[in-house]
C-alpha cells in the first residue's frame, strides 16, 4: 500500500506530499520531486473510476469518470520510499511512525483532458493501455496521453462523496435525472 502524495526521499518536510499528489506528465521527467521516480520506481494505479469536481455557485458538483465498459483504468504513477527523520514534526496520518521508517508514496501522472473531460476539467489522470503496462514499469518511453473520450463514461454524482467523512455506496449514487 501506497500513501497518495509523493514525498521524495530527500525530503525534509512530509507536508510536501500534499502538493504532489499529481505529476504533469509533459514536465515529469525533468521535475527535482520526480525526476529518479520517473527513472527507476514506476507503478499501476488501479482505479474502478476517479471524481471530478465542478463549482456550480457556491457548491462543488462531483462528477464519475469511469470506463463505459466498466473494468478497472490503470493510472501511470511513480513511488518514493522516504524515511522519517529525526526530531520531525509528524501530521496526524503518520502519528505512528518512528524516526527511520520507511513511508512509501506515491503519484498520479496526469495528461491533457480528452474531448470527454474538457467541459470538467483541463487535465485528467494517465490511463494506460494493458499494452502499455510492461513498458511503462520497465522504464521504457510510452505515450501518455489521454484515452480516447468514447472509452469513459463523464457523469453527475451524489455530493454526499463531498465529506472525506462519508464512505459506502451512497458516495457513488447518481444523480437523479430530472
């Protein structure tokens, strides 16, 4: 298991994870923060769907994105295993951990929207193809662009997913149609 936000070994700070939870797939490989993950520490992230959020007024709208076929999307990621320093202020998440052990984390690589996302979003995650998968974790240059937007499916979900408090299938409920 990974923790989302990438925190390279060098780090000083854990509170950088926060800002690197995404990696722009144009600019990765020349990026400080991820340039040895792109190089040698690649991964799948296997994801049944993702959200996306539109302000609507003063209310944040999610919306599903998911293969309209309904398998699993794999997202290019990269991973770091940091050590925690000494004498390190932990946040809450990492209250458990001691000076010297490892926390591996993780990333996203995200890409420019397809025609889908665009009305949602400018970005979206990486979905690689299952071709792509023993390239990719081999280090091997693939292309990571976005899928094509007849493959997901773009959709209006319950704002109930909007509190990190709520879990269970009432955070995947449609919107009704009116």
């Amino acid at each position: 298991m990974l923790r989302w936000g990438l925190l390279p070994a060098w780090a000083k700070d854990p509170n950088m994870g926060y800002r690197m939870i995404n990696a722009r797939s144009e600019t990765v490989a020349g990026k400080l923060a991820f340039r040895a993950a792109y190089r040698s520490r690649r991964c799948l992230i296997p994801a049944d769907g993702f959200f996306e959020w539109v302000r609507q007024g003063t209310v944040r709208q999610p919306w599903l994105v998911d293969f309209t076929d309904g398998r699993l999307m794999f997202f290019a990621g990269l991973w770091e295993s940091w050590r925690v320093p000494e004498n390190t202020p932990l946040p809450r998440s990492l209250q458990s951990a001691a000076p010297g052990d490892a926390i591996e984390t993780c990333t996203v690589l995200t890409t420019q929207a397809n025609e889908a996302m665009k009305p949602i979003h400018h970005r979206m995650p990486v979905i690689l193809p299952e071709d792509a998968f023993a390239p990719w974790l081999a280090g091997e240059d693939v292309a990571l662009d976005p899928c094509s937007a007849e493959a997901i499916t773009v959709r209006p979900f319950s704002r109930w997913v909007n509190n990190a408090a709520h879990e269970g299938p009432r955070c995947i409920e449609p919107v009704p149609a009116n």
